[in-house]
C-alpha cells in the first residue's frame, strides 16, 4: 500500500520543468530484449544524433572550439593524509574538536554539488566530477571537505543524466579516499521534497555511510529540530559526522522581521547541539547574511553553542566573500566555497579569491593556490560544455533581499517560469514570491518549503491573482498540491505555525496535523518493497542502493531502469556525445566497466525510410555495426 501510495502522490509524479528524456516510447519497459551493452549505447548515441537531446536541443550550445578538460598533474606523489584518515582513525567527535584547535581556516568545496545545482540547474555528469577527484586527493588533501552529494544531485542523476547516483558515490568515495565527501540532508524529507516515513530516512542515511558519506549536513525546511531527530540520530548511530543545521532568513538587524532575530538562532543551535550535533551548520541558502550581521551572529554562537561552526552562502547578491571574511575575523570554523570556474552568481563565493584573501594571516587556509587554479582551469572547461543550462543571472542582484530565494532554487524556478512563458515576466515572479512568503507567515525557504512557494508564486502571477485575492475568504480558489500538503503539516511546523487565516482558505475547513508528520507514517516494510519491486523488474536483483533510490523516488527509480535496459551505461559517454550525439568520422571511447572500453566511430547516417526510421553506421571496437532509431524531428 506504501508503494501504491507513493507512486500516488502527487510530489512524486512531477517535480520536473522540462521536457520529457525519451521516455515515453512503451518500449521502454519491454525488458525482453536482451541486447549487450554496446549495441545499447550505440542506440542511445544514434537517437541523440538523429533526434537530439530533449533538454539541449533548443537551448544555447556550447562554445565552437571549446578547449577539453584537462586533469591537472598531481603534485605529490601520494595522496597526504586528511580529514577522511582523521574520521576513520579516531571518529566523528576528533574531527569536531580538531576543528576547534584549527587556526587556519578550513575549506569545503562545493563545486560538485551546490556549484552545479546553483549554475546549471544540478546537470552536471558524473564522469566530469570523477575524473577530477584524483587531482583533489593529491593536490588539494588540505581542504575539509568536498561537498558532492545529496540536495537535488540525487533524483537529477536518476531523472536527467541517465545515472546512478550511488555509483557516483562511490567513485568519487575511490578516486578521493582521503578528503571526507560531504552531503546534504532535508532530515526527513531525505532528498526528497516530502516526509518519508522514520524508517525510510534510517535506512536511506545508513546506505549513504555505506556507500561513501562522511560528514551528514542536515537541515529541515522549516528550521524545525523536532522533525530533524531521526535523521540526526541515524547519521549518529553510523559513526559519521553530524552537522546539525540551521538555515538562516531574514535579517537579524531588521526589526521588522523580529522573528528571526538573534535569539532565535542561538536557541536553535543550542538545540541542535543537545540533539547530538558535532558541528553546527549555518546555512545561509539565498545569501541573505550580510557581513555586519555575521560578524554578530557567529560570535554569538561561538560563545553559546560551543560547537565548531560550518558557514555556507551563495553569491548572489555579490557580496558573499564580505561575509565569509567577517564571519573569519569573528572566528567561523569551516566555510563553503565553490572552484572559481563554478563561483559567484546564485552560487557560493570564489575558494581560490578567499584562499588568497587570506594567505599570510593567520587564518591561512594552508591551500595551495596554484592547485585551486589547475582545478579550476578543468571545471571551466566543464562548464563550457553545459552551455545548454545555464540561467543565472548575468550580474550581483540586490533583488535577493527581496525575494530570498535559495541559490539552488533560483535556476530552476527562472527555467519553470521560462517554460511557462513568463520569463520577461521574472521581476514580477520574485515580487509575488516575497509576498507568498508574508502570506505563509514569513517562513524559511529551502528545499521543500521553498518549492512550495515557488509553485503558489507561479501559479499567482500565471493567473493574475494577488495576495489579497488569495487570502479573500469570498474568491474561491484551487491551491497547488504542495501548498496543500504543507499547509495539512506534511512539511512540519514553522516556529508560530502557519496563519489561520491561509490554512482555513487551503484546507477548506479540515485541520492540519500539527506534529512531526513523520509520527503519523507506518513504517514501510522494506523487503517487502525489494521482493516487488524485483517481481516488477522481472527478477532483476534490488540490491541495498537499488532499494533505497526506489523508496525515495519510486516513478523516477522506475524510468531510469526502464531507459538503462534500453540504452545501458550512457553516463560512461564523454558530455558532448551525451547532450549532442556524433558527428560522422567522430571517434570516442567509452569505458563501460573497469578494463572494458568501447571504441566508437561514427560511419554514417542513411536517410529516412518510409516508415520514418534512420540507419546509423558505427564501427565498434573496430567492427561494422548499424543501429536503426525512428526519426521524431
Ligand atoms: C537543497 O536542498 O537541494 C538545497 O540546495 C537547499 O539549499
Ligand atoms: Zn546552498
């Protein structure tokens, strides 16, 4: 019934914006046909060639000429020890108070998960980050962390880029063994944007340890801790390293929003402190914390909370690196950066420009500069190669202020507004989001709570409403499915709950579950889930990370395996033959599994048949073969 249920809900039917992948062909999920894993990456390749990508086709390509990627040279023979060996050895705990002995300032990179998903609408490939994670082991094993996992990276990869995000996981966890991976948690809408029942968080957590997280950020939408525990307390049981987050809104100097004042955030780290947190998280999601204030604000829970404080903003207001150096002077622990190539804008501020605003001080980050520029000369030739995805803002924006809209939701919603016609429209869209807020009685917004916003912004400035439309008792009015799940409680309970006045109009006179929604979940019997879930495949074997990307995601789990049985290993294909297919006398290679590498050359395209198919001629490993794929342009 859970499955069923699942599959009902709305949230998990479409999250999506864009363009179907090419999965609406029932051929999908005919599994009978057994065909190797050549002919079926051929057939992807042939497809994007004749057909285009459905995401790519009709947006800005990348530049003619584009240099590749190059991997920079290490710079030592081994990778040195980091803060992974220190977990490993001594445990969570050691990390946390070696954090506090630290003078230097210790650096996360975000480029592989916040970078992408700020810039890019989170479409990064694997294989770009994976061939680039040895460099980190061995030239950058100084840096505290490489955030990489968790927030929307995990459906996107099922979802758009055809891939496991286990998989990258666990590439990543090889290619860079001594530099702790970082995630981020919505505690327990897992990484998802719904609660998931107990233990479906427990599990999800205890497979991410498996499978190569080291330090667990987690945080929940509405900065709720009571809803944060399970997922705390998994992340706890596991060995890891719990960070304990607060997201950050408002403005503590503001007395018009004395709601998130600086009371309110020293009560709540202390509550996640007694909650079992090692680090504390402050997790500034749009970039709303200004310099002045997080001079007070860090100090502040310095002093009171006692743990070693982990700071995280985003650019786009452009002054972010004045945020990150005051927090430094009042002695912030940890920051978040992102690889030049993937800073600014909705993302986080420059690592190498910090790194270098603070050499010779005495918060040194004791990064070698040279080796942030090597990597950062790589991702900017990645990021050339996403062309097709980028839509952020082309300048600081101060509108920020006004719209509080996290950086990692910034593209997506500018994306959806774009779809649904209202991109000249945006200036109006980020206006209404401010006022949904105030109407929603001025909330945290941050994935979920945010996408909820977003969508009741979207549907106002679609249909012309205004809020006091909305809130008129007499206007009769259909809410978006997120708003009503939240306003019902499914999301939890901001600090004063939500206004009576909107739950009356959402609910229509029901009443909302005001406790942890998670309390009110059965817990869901997982083998029984697997054992269908298998019979569904035809016997296909679920293994553990099988099991839990289903549960979290069961349609998208479902598309993707129907398309990885039609077009296999597709993420092993170099980025430009992914988005753009080939180009006849092109030749690529494409290793499919460890010591097992297709060589591809594309020979030729017929024309269209009368049943409007295309032949496409390849050679393979140095032998003729021809796929055939139906002509949709
Ligand atoms: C996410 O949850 O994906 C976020 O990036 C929140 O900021
Ligand atoms: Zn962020």
């Amino acid at each position: 019934r859970f499955v069923e249920n699942l599959l009902k809900h709305p949230t998990f039917l479409e999250n999506s914006y864009t363009t179907k992948f090419i999965d609406t062909t029932p051929e999908l999920f005919d599994f009978k046909k057994r065909r190797d894993r050549g002919t079926k990456v051929l057939t992807y390749i042939a497809d994007i060639t004749v057909n285009g990508h459905p995401e790519a086709k009709d947006r800005p390509r990348p530049a003619e000429g584009l240099r590749a990627p190059v991997i920079p040279a290490p710079r030592a023979e081994k990778p040195a020890a980091g803060t992974r060996n220190l977990l490993d050895e001594k445990g969570p705990q050691a990390v946390a108070d070696w954090m506090k002995e630290q003078k230097q300032l210790l650096l996360t990179d975000t480029t592989m998960r916040d970078g992408h998903q700020s810039l890019l609408a989170t479409r990064m490939r694997s294989i770009d980050m994976i061939k680039v994670a040895p460099s980190y082991a061995v030239n950058l094993p100084q840096l505290f962390s490489v955030e990489a996992w968790g927030g929307a990276t995990f459906d996107v990869a099922y979802r758009f880029l055809q891939e496991c995000p286990w998989q990258r996981l666990r590439d990543l966890r090889s290619h860079m063994p001594n530099i702790m991976i970082q995630m981020l948690l919505r505690g327990s809408n897992g990484v998802g944007y719904t609660n998931y029942p107990d233990n479906v968080v427990q599990s999800f957590v205890k497979q991410a340890a498996i499978s190569g997280v080291d330090l667990f950020r987690v945080f929940d939408s509405l900065n709720w801790v009571e809803n944060m525990r399970v997922a705390m307390d998994a992340v706890l049981e596991n060995n890891k390293l719990c960070e304990g987050t607060i997201c950050y809104t408002g403005d503590i100097y503001d007395p018009n929003r004395a709601k998130y004042d600086l009371n309110y955030y020293v009560k709540m780290g202390k509550e996640l402190r007694d909650a079992g947190a090692h680090i504390l998280g402050l997790k500034d999601m749009a970039g709303l914390l200004k310099p002045a204030q997080a001079r007070v604000l860090v100090k502040a829970l310095k002093e009171e909370v006692g743990l070693p404080i982990h700071l995280h903003t985003h650019d786009t207001s452009g002054i972010s690196a004045a945020t990150v150096l005051a927090a430094s002077e009042a002695g912030v622990d940890a920051v978040d950066a992102a690889m030049d190539a993937f800073s600014g804008s909705t993302s986080q501020p420059c690592l190498g420009s910090i790194a270098e605003a603070l050499r010779n001080t005495d918060r040194d980050s004791g990064l070698d500069v040279e080796a942030i520029r090597d990597i950062s000369r790589y991702w900017e030739a990645v990021r050339g190669q996403y062309a097709a995805f980028e839509s952020g803002t082309a300048a600081p924006a101060s509108e920020v202020y006004l719209h509080e809209m996290p950086g990692g939701q910034f593209t997506n919603l500018k994306a959806q507004a774009r779809s649904m016609g209202l991109e000249e429209r945006w200036h109006e869209v980020a206006q209404t989001y401010a006022d949904v807020n105030l109407m929603f009685g001025d909330i945290p917004k941050v994935t979920p709570s945010s996408k909820v916003v977003g969508d009741m912004a979207l549907m106002m400035v679609s249909q012309g409403l205004t809020r006091k439309q909305v809130e008129d008792p007499t206007v009769d009015l259909s809410f978006p499915d997120s708003v009503i799940d939240m306003m019902r409680g499914n999301l939890g309970q901001p600090k004063g709950g939500f206004p009576a006045n909107i739950i009356e109009k959402v609910l229509k006179g029901d009443k909302p579950n005001t406790e942890r929604p998670g309390k009110h979940l059965p817990p869901v019997d997982l083998e029984e889930v697997r054992a269908k879930l298998s019979e569904e495949l035809e016997g296909f074997a679920i293994d553990d990370e099988d099991l839990n990307g289903y549960l979290m995601y069961p349609k998208v789990f479902l598309d993707y395996m129907g398309r990885h049985r039609m077009y296999g290993p597709v993420r092993t294909l170099p980025t430009k033959t992914f988005f753009y297919g080939m180009e006849q006398g092109e030749e690529i290679s494409a290793e499919i599994s460890p010591g097992k590498t297709l060589e591809i050359r594309m020979q030729a395209i017929s024309e269209t048949n009368d049943e409007g198919d295309v032949k496409v001629y390849f050679e393979l490993n140095g032998q003729p073969r021809s796929v055939t794929v139906p002509n949709r342009m």
